[in-house]
C-alpha cells in the first residue's frame, strides 16, 4: 500500500465511520441485504440464515460475541474448551507496526491484527519480502475499526494490537487440488450441522464442497462451486467435529473454522456472522432451510 492509496483508504474509512452516525444498524443490513438477495426482509423477525444472522448483529450485543471476535482473547477460550485441538504459535503480540523486528523473525510466519478480518501478511520467506509494505498494511489496519465499515458489532470494542503467529504450511506433501484449506464448521445450539470445506487448486480458483456431519456431500453451495474432485474424509474429521462442538457449546449459532494439517487440527477463528449475514447460499431456498436450523428467539437488546 503506498502513501496515497493509504491516505484513500483512510479517508473512505472515515467517510464510513462519519456515515455510520446518520444509518442505523437495522437499514444498513437491510439495505445491504437486499442488494445481495433481491428480497426484503423484515429483521425483526426473521426467518432465513441470512436475516438471522443480520437480527444478531443488530439486537444482540452479548459481550461474549466481543470476546470470541477478538483473535488473541479467544484462545483463552479454545484452551479452556477442548484438547483436541491446537491454537498457532505465537511468536509476539505489538501495540503497533512500529514495535515489529522484522530481522528477528523467523523465515516463515504470519502477521495479523486481533480485531479485525482481512489484515493478514503471510512471509513465506524472507528473502524479497517487503517489510515496509507489510508494516503500512498493519497500521491501517490498527487505525480502522471494522464495526463502522460493516456493522458487525462483536469488532467494535476490541483493543487493536498485533499477533505474529507462525506459519503453518497446509499443504507440506499434500495435493492442494484434493486437500482443504480449511474446514468451517456450522454449529446451530452447540451441534456441528454442515461444514463447509474450502480449497485453492494449483491454478488459485476457489471451491468450496458442503458436506454434512458424516462427510456426505450436500446438495447446496455457499460462495463458491464444488470441487470437480472427489475428496476423501480427512483423517481428523471426526475430531473436528467433537472440538467444534465444544468450542459451540452454550453459543445459538457460529461457525468454528479450523486448519488441518495432516493429523493435527489448528483452531482459526470462530466466526458469528459468514459474510455479515449476506452469503450466496445456491439453490436460495436453502437460506430459508439453513435458518429452521437456529431457533432464534426475536431480541431488541437496542433501539435499531
């Protein structure tokens, strides 16, 4: 990111934060969803995954949901859930960019602030790589909160900082054309109902295969098409499964992706709204399938 893109990003962003001020939650994930959809719903009640999800972000503000949004408070929370899974290790945590000694890092690693999506720097070597370039990425990054740019309340009372974690290679022996990249499981009431299995070919095209608890492929998509491979159930299936549940426990909804690599689970994050609540779901009736899966109660916790 040079200077005057930087300078771009940052007056769009308080451009959206100065907006955010004059739209409320409820008609900024209304109007949202309905460009992403064609439809309008009514949040107050809503029926599909999609619209719940919205009537979460907007009515429920479960100081929970702020805990397991922040990347560096929530491996507490992984550690005092399940053993079956393993967090990455981290190297350091900075205040800010500036604290970074890129000379003392290993060849390989990761940087990525705590409260926070799409801030990820990935060095998979040293050598050619820009540390200026990743710095000025970090900083934006520690300056911007995501709540004002996409109403996704559980981001906006985190204290920005920065994790380096190492880097974890997925794919070390592995075809990627048949190994996922990560496995998001779907937890409605504390049960894994459907995972989504996400994969990068060679070529770097997307998929994304949705499978039931029993590795059976479904007839719907989220984002992306199926893979045109046949994929075996990994190994470690059946144990992401039990330590997504565990981590799902107590919690109405949320997704708990994980890394596989090879024999052991790496936990990545715990997400509380795919997409924000606007995932292309195909064919569309699943939306409303998927939603009969939550048995959310209305809430207004808010005037919305």
């Amino acid at each position: 990111m040079n200077k005057l893109n930087g300078h771009l990003k940052y007056a769009e962003y308080l451009l959206r934060k100065w907006r955010s001020f004059f739209t409320t939650d409820l008609h900024f994930h209304t109007t949202r969803l309905y460009k992403s959809s064609g439809k309008l719903s009514n949040l107050r009640q809503p029926v599909t995954l999609n619209e719940k999800l919205c009537h979460r972000l907007i009515f429920d503000h479960n100081t929970l949901y702020t805990f397991l949004a922040d990347k560096l408070a929530v491996r507490e929370y992984v550690h005092a859930r399940t053993q079956k899974i393993k967090t990455v290790p981290l190297i350091s945590i900075y205040n800010k960019a500036e604290d970074i000694d890129f000379s003392v890092l290993p060849e390989k690693f990761v940087l990525k602030c705590n409260h926070d999506c799409g801030s990820t720097v990935i060095c998979t070597s040293r050598d050619g790589f820009n540390t200026t370039k990743a710095a000025n990425r970090l900083k934006f990054a520690l300056k911007r909160n995501m709540y004002y740019t996409t109403r996704e309340w559980q981001y906006k009372n985190i204290k920005p900082v920065i994790l380096c974690e190492e880097y974890i290679d997925l794919f070390s022996g592995q075809d990627r054309n048949n190994t996922p990249e990560m496995l998001r499981v779907h937890c409605f009431h504390g049960v894994a109902c459907f995972v989504e299995a996400d994969f990068t070919d060679d070529s770097g095209k997307g998929f994304i295969n949705v499978y039931d608890r029993s590795w059976r492929l479904q007839p719907f998509q989220m984002e992306y098409p199926n893979t045109p491979h046949m994929i075996q159930e990994p190994e470690s299936f059946c144990h992401a499964i039990t330590a997504s549940q565990e981590l799902a426990k107590g919690i109405d909804y949320c997704r708990v992706d994980l890394m596989l690599n090879k024999d052991e689970i790496y936990f990545s994050e715990i997400t509380l709204s795919p997409k924000r609540g606007k995932l292309k779901i195909t064919p569309s009736e699943w939306d409303a399938r998927l939603g009969e899966m939550w048995h959310l109660t209305p809430v207004e916790n808010r005037l919305a």
